[in-house]
C-alpha cells in the first residue's frame, strides 16, 4: 500500500476510498432490506422473509469483511492503532485538510447509516417479538377450556367416554 507523506501529513490509498464506498453502498442496501421485511411482516408473509434474512445475513457478512479490511488498513497507516475496528475520527487529524474532510463525510455518513440500521433492526425485531407474544396468547385462549378438561389421564385411556369426546377405540367394537 503507497503512502505519501507531505510534511507530516498522509495521504490514503484509492482502496481506502473505494472500501468506504462499498460500506456506504452495503449499508444503503441493508436500510432497503429492513424497509422490505418491515412490509414482509406486516403482510405475515413468511417466504419473503425467509428470502430476506438471507439477503440480510450475506450483507452483513459482507459488511464485516469489509470492516475487517478497514481496519487492516488503518493498522497500516496507525501501526499503533491494536483495535479490531477502523477508527476513522484517529485518522482525520493525520490526513491533509481536504482529504480529511472527505473522511470525515464517510464517518458521519457510516455513523448515521449504522445508527438507521440498529433502529430499523431494533422496531422488526419488537414487531415480530408482539407477533410472536398476540399469537401464543390467542393460542391460549382458544385452547385454555381443552385445558382445563383432560380428556385422557396418566395411561392414556379416556377418563369418561363421551360422545362428545374423541376416542382412539371405536365403542362399537
């Protein structure tokens, strides 16, 4: 990787920026991936959610990997920078006027992108938390008075045969 220096200051590689780039572009497609399974969910459309995690699931893998190359690169320019994650905001002050500048647009850009992904994330995972809650309580109330009637004991035999009640032995026989 080239670096130039110009008293003091460095300039970033092209690969830096284009990294930048494909997060933004990434991140921009998760925030259109959680916009869908929000409509997925309300329309309880359970195969273009299925479609959609995995959508979700490679973007994130993606987005990662290219976190990780962020911070290889960081380490490069930083050599004492021994954190997993690219810190743009440590690199701003050694990088010349415009070229910082333009870093800090990616980090405030990242930032807020990042923070959209975390809410929408966060109201998805509530709805389908309610869902899941409106659900096993209806379950509930529509079985609660089988509950409260066993129809079979301990053994499995019926403790009173009922007309009303299934059998597993026809009383004919």
């Amino acid at each position: 990787m080239q670096q130039t220096q110009t008293t003091e200051q460095r300039t970033l590689p092209a690969r830096f920026y284009e990294v930048l780039e494909q997060q933004v572009q990434l991140s921009e497609d998760m925030l259109a991936i959680l916009s869908e399974e929000q409509t997925a969910l309300t329309a309880m459309d359970m195969q273009a959610l299925l479609r959609l995690s995995a959508r979700k699931e490679n973007r994130l893998n993606r987005i990662q990997s290219l976190d990780a190359m962020l911070a290889e690169m960081t380490k490069e320019i930083l050599p004492g920078a021994q954190t997993k994650t690219a810190r743009l905001a440590a690199l701003i002050p050694l990088l010349n006027p415009e070229e910082g500048k333009k870093v800090g647009q990616y980090r405030k850009n990242l930032t807020r992108l990042r923070e959209e992904i975390l809410n929408r994330n966060r109201i998805n995972g509530h709805f389908a938390a309610d869902v899941k809650t409106y659900l096993n309580d209806a379950i509930t109330l529509i079985t609660s008075s089988i509950a409260d009637r066993p129809m079979y004991g301990l053994t499995g035999l019926s403790k009173k045969p009922s007309l009303n009640q299934p059998s597993l032995i026809s009383r004919e026989v």
